[in-house]
C-alpha cells in the first residue's frame, strides 16, 4: 500500500471474486480484434488499480477523473476505457454527427451485423433514432445494441446478443453497475 493509499484509506488491491466477475465479464464481451490485449490491459489493471491509474494518468486527466475517486469507481472507469480503447465498446458522444456514428459503428460490428449505409440512415436524427434504424435491421435476437450506463454527455455502446446480454447484466449488477439494452 502506498503513503497515499495509507493516508487516505484508498487501496490498491481487488479482491480474487472482483477480478473474477470482471475477466467473466471480458470473456462475455466475445471475441474481437483487440479482445487479447483487453485481457491482457485488464489483468494488469486488477492486479493495481492505482498504480494503473498513475501510469496511464494523461487518459484520466482528459476525462476529469481525479486521483481521489474511490477504489470500485476507479476500476469500473478503467475496464469501461480499457474496452473502449480496444474497440470492444465504442463511446459515442449524444450529439455526435452521421459521419462519427458510422465509424464508431463500425469500429465494433466486426461481424458486419449491420449494413452500415450512410444513405440509408437521416443525417439530421439523432444517435438513438439511429441505433433503432440499424436495430430494425435485425429481428433475430441475434445482434443488439447494449449500452453501459455513465454519467456523461456519451453512450457506451456494444453489440452482444439477447441471451449474453442477460449474463452481462447478471455480473454487471453483482458490481453495482448498470447495462442494458439500447432501446
């Protein structure tokens, strides 16, 4: 434990059950282009939050997240940065604009579920109509949108299917965190 953990009664440390739920939870984001490096980032991470947090301090400073947030939050934003960096989830900003929306679609869709035209979608909506045109795509259960509830001006969206969704959920409340589907 560090002088600042002591001084604050912040620690470093996960506990074994915390670190299992979320490499669960990794495991049931599926497979991906950047899901081995995720595993490997997360692993990291659990193993010391803070110290984590202090390495990669520039990516918290540009979100506003200081030094002081307590243990749970910090390893919470961290998976959530680590799987948005690895483009297992995609952070897209409410007012962002169709050009945005597309490639941040796709940065995720890696098994092309959704026909991700341009023409094919109002340039003038919004991202939560957008997200039901592509979602009207699909009626199988198969591919849906999910989303990570945060407090910010973004949605932290994935795509899973209904039944992993169901699980993700499971771990997601075991953590005191909040994910659902879209719309």
């Amino acid at each position: 434990m560090g002088i600042f953990d002591k001084l604050t009664g912040k620690n470093n440390k996960v506990s074994k059950d915390t670190k299992e739920k979320y490499l669960k939870l990794l495991s049931l984001f599926g497979e991906c282009e950047g899901s081995s490096d995720a595993k490997y980032l997360t692993e990291r991470m659990l193993e010391a939050p803070r110290d984590y947090y202090k390495k990669n301090k520039f990516l918290y400073d540009e979100r506003g997240i200081k030094e002081d947030i307590n243990t749970d939050d910090l390893v919470w934003i961290s998976f959530v940065m680590i799987l948005e960096e690895c483009a297992v989830v995609s952070e897209i900003r409410k007012d962002c604009d169709l050009d945005f929306f597309l490639f941040s679609i796709d940065r995720i869709d890696n098994r092309d579920f959704f026909e991700l035209r341009e023409e094919k979608l109002d340039p003038d909506a919004k991202v939560t109509d957008w997200i039901k045109q592509l979602s009207n795509q699909r009626t199988d259960g198969d591919c849906i949108f999910a989303i990570i509830e945060s407090e910010s001006d973004s949605y932290v969206l994935f795509i899973t299917d209904i039944n992993t969704l169901k699980e993700i959920r499971e771990i997601a409340i075991e953590l005191n965190r909040d994910i659902k589907k879209f719309c």
